[in-house]
C-alpha cells in the first residue's frame, strides 16, 4: 500500500510576539506522519541497509541517506556544562500569596490569581553529565521563571553560601575539585589531594565546607532540599525604593539527607537516584512543591547585621532577619524531551524582570558575564535565547540579526534604530521610567583590586553553623571530615587542614584529626595561606535552629517507600491493615520476596511480588515492615540477601516494623526476643516490634507513620557495630 500523501508544512518566520509556551514547546515533535525521511523531506525507501555495490559489495560514498544520518549522529552531543553537568529538569508554576508591592514593582510578584509558568532545573556540581546522582556535593536549584516582563532567572543552590568571595577564584575552585588533570581522577568526588590542599589554603572556604561535609550535601531528594539564591538581590519598587533581598525556597515534604554509606551504595546501584525519584514522584501526581521566602534588610540598615551583606560566605541568620513566605512553586510537568529541554535550557543570574536588581556582591557581579559567555561554547550561537525551552512568553523585539543558527526570519527592511523606514515608525526606547530602570546607586570610589576588609572574617558563621547542629548532624560532619581527608595523600594537608577547623571549634578539629595519622590541631596555627587576615566579627547570634535539618522534619509520609518483606507462607491479615493505612496517607508500599511473580500467604491467597532482593536493595526505601508467618520468617531467616537487608536498613537509621513472628529477622541484628512477641520490648528508636492486637486497631500504623515521617532514627546506637 502506498504511503499516505504528506501535508507540506508552511515554514513558520516572525518569532517576534507573544506566544503560547506550551504548544511551543511541544510542537516540535508532535506530528502525524510517521513515514521516515531525511532532513530534507525526502521519503526514505529502507532504513536498515545501506546504499551498495551488489549485497555484499563496498557501500557507496553515493549513499546520502546513510551519510546524513551518521552526520547527525556524530554531533549529537554538545559540550556538557562546565560545572553543573549533571542536572534534572520539571516544568510546573509559581504563584504569590500576596501583592509584594510594597517592596518590588516585579510583575509576578504581585497577583496571587496568576500561576507564573517555571522551568526548574536541579544539579550536581562537580561531576560530568553521567556521574552518578547522589554524590557528596552541592545542589544547584535553576529556576527560570517566564513572566509577562521576560524571563527571570532565580539561580540558586541547596546551600545558602558559597566557597569564595570574589569570581576571579572560581577557575581555581573548579579546578581544584574535578577530577586532578594527570589521571583524571576521581569522579564527581572533592574526596583527593587538590581539592583539600585548595580548600584549607582558603579559609574563606570555611563556612560553606562545613555545609558541605553536612547531610545537605547527600540530599534523600531533590523535593526535600531547601534552595537559596545565595547572594544578597536588591528588590525595588515602583516609587524606586530598594531594599536587600536574599531568596530562599522552602520544601513542603521538609529537608532530609542520606546516610553517607547509603549515598555510596545508591551511586552503585541506581546511579539515577535523584532524576528518577523527582520523575516519578511528577508522573505519579505527587507535584513536588516549595515555598518561596524571602528576607528583606531595609537599606542602610544592612550595616547592623554585624557583617557585609555583600559577603557571599555569610548567610543572615533567620534567627536575625525571619523569613516572609510569598508564594509557592509546583513542579507538575516532566520534560517531553531531556536534551531540548533540560540539556538546552541556559540559565543566567542576568536575566532580570523590573523590580529586582543586583547588589555589588563580587560573586555575583562575576557571574553576570560567565553565563552568557559559557551558553556560546555550549549551545554555539548568541541565538540560544531562540530555543522553545528559553524563549520568553512576553513579546520581544530589538534589531539583533543573524547568526548562527538563527530561527527568525525578520521581514523588515531596518535593522537599526533610530530608523524612519521601519514600519513608518521611528523606533526608540520611551522615557526613563519604563522598562528595567537599574538602581541608581552612588558610586564614588578609586579603581581598586583589593578585597573589603569587611570580608575578613572566615570563621564566625562556620562556628554558627557547627553550634546549630543536632548531636547526630554534628557526628555526620566529623565523619565526613574524616572520609575526605583520610583520602587525602599528602600529610601536611590533612594537618593544615585540621588547624583551621581548630579555627572553628577545637572539639571539631580533634575529633577530626584523630584516625588521620596527623598532630592534635593546633589552634594558633596561622589559619590558610601567608597573608590571611584572621579575624573575628561577634555573631550576634550563637545558634540558629533554621540551620538544622533535624529541624525541618516535614511530618508526613508522603512519598515515603517502604519495603515489605515476604515469602511463602506470609500473615496478611495485618499486612493488609498496615498497608492500607500507610497507602492512604501517600506512603508507596513494594513487596520484596526472593522470587518474582507471586508468593503465597499463610491462607493461599497470591500476593503479586514487586521485586526481588537481588534487584531492589534496601537503600532505595526509606522503611521496612516484616508482616508474620512462621514458613515465611523461616525462609527470610534462611536467606542472607533478606538478613543483609534489614542489617543495613537499621545501620541506615531506617524505621522497621516487625509483626508478630517477623520479629525473628530481627534476631539477625542480635536483640532477643521471648517465644511470645509480646514480651519484647522496643530495643531502640525507630523500630517497632508490633503488638498483634495493636495492629488492626490502627495503633501500629500510626506508630509506624510517626517514626517514618521523623525520616532517619540518627539517634540509633550500635549502628557502626552492623557488619552491612
Ligand atoms: Fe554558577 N555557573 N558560577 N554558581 N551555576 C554555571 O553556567 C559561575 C555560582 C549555578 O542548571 C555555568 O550555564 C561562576 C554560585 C547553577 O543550567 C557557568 C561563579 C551559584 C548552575 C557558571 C559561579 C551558582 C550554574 C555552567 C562564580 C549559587 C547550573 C553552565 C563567580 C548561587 C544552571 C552554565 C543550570 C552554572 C559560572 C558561582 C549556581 C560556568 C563564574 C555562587 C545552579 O557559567
């Protein structure tokens, strides 16, 4: 049968004008013809062998189908980015709860019935594009907002400072923590050599490696981070007023982290963590969702928060400044296409709408010309901003032309301005207070490449945020201190090291330096490089809960996965309770049994199995419950893939439920237990060894929430003891 008759598409021109964003954005792959053809529409008669003399004879330099598709193919890939290469991207909205009039003329910021549409996009820093997901290493947190006034760009990370002061150290600081150019080693790791010689050479470093060697640094999901937009804004409003701003987002299922062990393992095992737990989590209707707050310092009254607010090493303490809630972003779309949308979508701390400015951080101030710059090299033409994922919504015109690449076909006859041709219109941007109007800031200093000294002090916020630590946080970070240094060769980094953070707390760098094969710190060793001044601002607050993520529990179980263990022989009368209850409050139950395909229960009904032990290992769920059933404990019992299992979710500091006779898979982890289950009593937190009578009157799946919603039990003893 001859192949349907194609529609000749008419070629679209004019980019200029507002335009649906959302059909935009899909129209490029949605079509009905499915007859294959080349680039130039040329139907293709075969495509599976190529053009040759006689069936095995040399194929043909003629054969231009075959050449055109090799071509393509061999640039299929584009630069990766420089920092951030690995990164996940959503679609969704953002809406004010209130006008921000007040403080910003932004136009997005004013209306709470109107959802502003947004393109997020989250990231590692230091890895290439395929390095796994769930390294130790800040979260970039991109989100481009497409308002009525041009695009605006909030490019933030999962930490609220950063590890230098001035632009001008942000090649050494890369350079540093990739992968050390001679062997090109390790991946996506600031565990080696140049990394730490680098850092403890730069103690203005300080504060953000304590972030670093934090659990924020092993997010449990990219929906359970907090973002920051780091550096200090200026919002201005319509009577020109400005005031500082510095943004933070505010995740609704609350900030959780892995434990360091289950970060490693999950690297290994489903190196895709994050990107699939933030796709699934979209596909199946759980939007994640954030809220947007800000702290807003009334100018000329930065000068009283005790340091420069212009210091991107300093956060304001919420404890200082609170943070006002104004709206909230929902993540409610997955990308149709990863490389158009998430690999093309260039974000820039440039792109500004009216009402919102720069300050003079030099951080930021940098950053401003690195955006654009590295999106020429990346996606190869100034005709970036012509990509469906980073066009605005809002019309736009200049007399910018051609280019590489360039999409628009501009049917005036001016490409000038002033112009009288041009439509018979003289073209000209109108008065002064329309469009962005930059804050007239006064300016009056000597050309000078010479750091504030304001900015002298490295360690008072890093001490801050030591003292703000839960004791299991603080435990966390001297061990993450220790796995980093201890891979590091050289000794005299390690020590050098260790003396700075006796900067910080001198309880900190001994317990660090203790495994290290070093000297005890020595706190009056010069901290850093020759010439550092070492200076101490008295933080005007010593605590600061915020700073916490024990802090920030969330309180639920949404999306929260837990595994059941089963075999033959299975009890599902309480099974059956537990999961009903832990479904219907937005948990995600899975059976582990030892086989796929189905198990049989205690009174011969099928259970359909979910996954195997061999496929879906602990570290994916964030809780385990053991139903009853004497043959199915046993042959859980028999099995070292189910003991492993629940041996590493107690050393992860999971929540386990054991009911009835499935108590005896926790025999494994050595707690005794009587013949009768009621006789044991809880062994420690977050495991709950369930009284059969309590489960069906809903007491153990209200336990069981509660300890699941808590996340990690990090108070949990004896976990360095579990061989898992
Ligand atoms: Fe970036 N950064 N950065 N950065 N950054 C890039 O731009 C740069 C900094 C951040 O998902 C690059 O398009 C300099 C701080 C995010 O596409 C590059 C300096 C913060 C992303 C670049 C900084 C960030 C980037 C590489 C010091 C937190 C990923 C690819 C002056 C506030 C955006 C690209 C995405 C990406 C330069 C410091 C956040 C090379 C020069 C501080 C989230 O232009």
């Amino acid at each position: 049968m001859p192949p349907p008759k194609r529609k000749a598409a008419s070629p679209s021109g004019n980019m200029d004008g507002a335009k649906d964003k959302q059909s935009q954005l899909a129209a490029s792959t949605v079509g009905t013809a499915r007859v294959l053809t080349t680039n130039q529409g040329l139907e293709i008669p075969d495509n599976h062998n190529s053009l040759k003399a006689g069936v095995r004879g040399p194929t043909l330099m003629e054969d231009f189908i075959l050449r055109e598709k090799i071509t393509h193919f061999d640039h299929e890939r584009i630069p990766e980015r420089a920092v951030h290469a690995r990164g996940s991207g959503a679609h969704g909205y953002f809406k004010v709860y209130k006008p921000m009039v007040q403080y910003t003329s932004a136009a997005f910021l004013q209306d709470p019935e109107i959802e502003t549409p947004v393109f997020v996009r989250f990231s590692t820093v230091a890895g290439s594009k395929g390095s796994a997901d769930t390294v130790r290493d800040a979260r970039g947190f991109a989100v481009k907002f497409y308002t009525s006034e041009g695009n605006y760009d909030l490019v933030g990370n999962n930490m609220p400072v950063f590890f230098i002061q001035d632009a001008i150290k942000f090649p050494d600081l890369i350079h540093a923590v990739k992968p050390e150019p001679h062997h090109e080693m390790p991946q996506a790791a600031s565990a080696h050599d140049t990394f730490w010689d680098f850092a403890s050479l730069m103690p203005e470093s300080t504060h953000m490696l304590m972030w670093i060697m934090s659990d924020r640094a092993v997010p449990r999901s990219l929906r359970m981070m907090e973002g920051f937009g780091v550096h200090a804004f200026r919002f201005v409003n319509a009577r020109g007023d400005s005031c500082f701003v510095k943004f933070h987002w505010k995740p609704k299922l609350g900030v959780h982290g892995l434990a360091w062990d289950e970060a490693q393992k999950i690297a290994g095992k489903d190196p895709d963590f994050h990107r699939r737990d933030l796709w699934e989590a979209i596909e199946s209707g759980n939007f994640p969702e954030w809220e947007l707050g800000v702290q807003i310092v009334d100018a000329g009254k930065e000068d009283e928060l005790g340091f420069d607010i212009l210091d991107p090493t300093k956060l304001i303490p919420e404890e200082q400044v609170p943070v006002q809630i104004i709206g909230k972003l929902v993540l409610n779309r997955n990308p149709d296409n990863f490389f158009a949308e998430t690999e093309q979508v260039a974000f820039h701390p440039g792109h500004l709408v009216p009402g919102i400015d720069f300050s003079n951080d030099p951080l930021l101030q940098g950053r401003l010309f690195s955006y654009t710059d590295t999106q020429l090299s990346r996606l190869g033409s100034a005709n970036f901003h012509e990509i469906p994922i980073n066009s605005s919504v809002c019309p736009m015109h200049n007399f910018q032309r051609d280019g590489l690449h360039r999409q628009t076909i501009n049917k005036e006859r001016v490409a000038y301005e002033p112009n009288t041709l041009g439509n018979g219109t003289e073209f000209r941007v109108d008065g002064a207070a329309q469009g962005f109007q930059s804050y007239p800031e006064q300016i009056e200093s000597p050309k000078i490449r010479r750091r504030s000294p304001s900015f002298d002090d490295h360690f008072s916020q890093a001490t801050l945020f030591w003292n703000s630590q839960s004791t299991a946080e603080k435990d966390h970070i001297v061990a993450a201190f220790r796995f980093e240094l201890s891979k590091v060769d050289v000794p005299d980094i390690r020590q050098r090291m260790v003396d700075n953070l006796a900067h910080v707390d001198l309880k900190l760098a001994t317990r660090v330096a203790a495994p290290l094969g070093i000297k005890a710190p020595d706190p009056k060793a010069a901290a850093g490089r020759l010439g550092f001044r070492d200076y101490r601002i008295t933080s005007k607050v010593d605590e600061d809960p915020a700073l916490r993520m024990v802090g920030r529990p969330g309180g639920s179980v949404k999306t929260r996965k837990v595994a059941i263990l089963v075999a033959d022989g299975v009890e599902t009368t309480h099974l059956r309770r537990i999961q009903q209850d832990l479904v219907d409050a937005g948990a995600l139950c899975k059976l582990i049994a030892p086989h796929l395909g189905t198990v049989s229960s205690a009174s011969g009904r099928r259970l359909a199995v979910d996954h195997t032990f061999a496929n879906m290992p602990s570290v994916m769920f964030d809780a385990v419950l053991i139903p009853g059933g004497g043959n199915s404990t046993a042959a859980l019992c028999a099995m070292g893939e189910a003991v492993h299992f629940v041996l590493e979710a107690y050393k992860h500091c999971k929540t386990i439920c054991a009911v009835n006779d499935g108590v005896q898979l926790l025999s494994t982890l050595g707690f005794s237990h009587g013949k009768n289950p009621d006789m044991v009593t809880v062994p420690t937190a977050g495991v709950i060894i369930a009284d059969a009578r309590k489960v069906l009157d809903g007491h153990i799946s209200q336990d069981f929430m509660a300890a699941i919603a808590l996340h990690r039990h990090w108070e949990r003893l004896n976990v360095d003891a579990i061989p898992a």
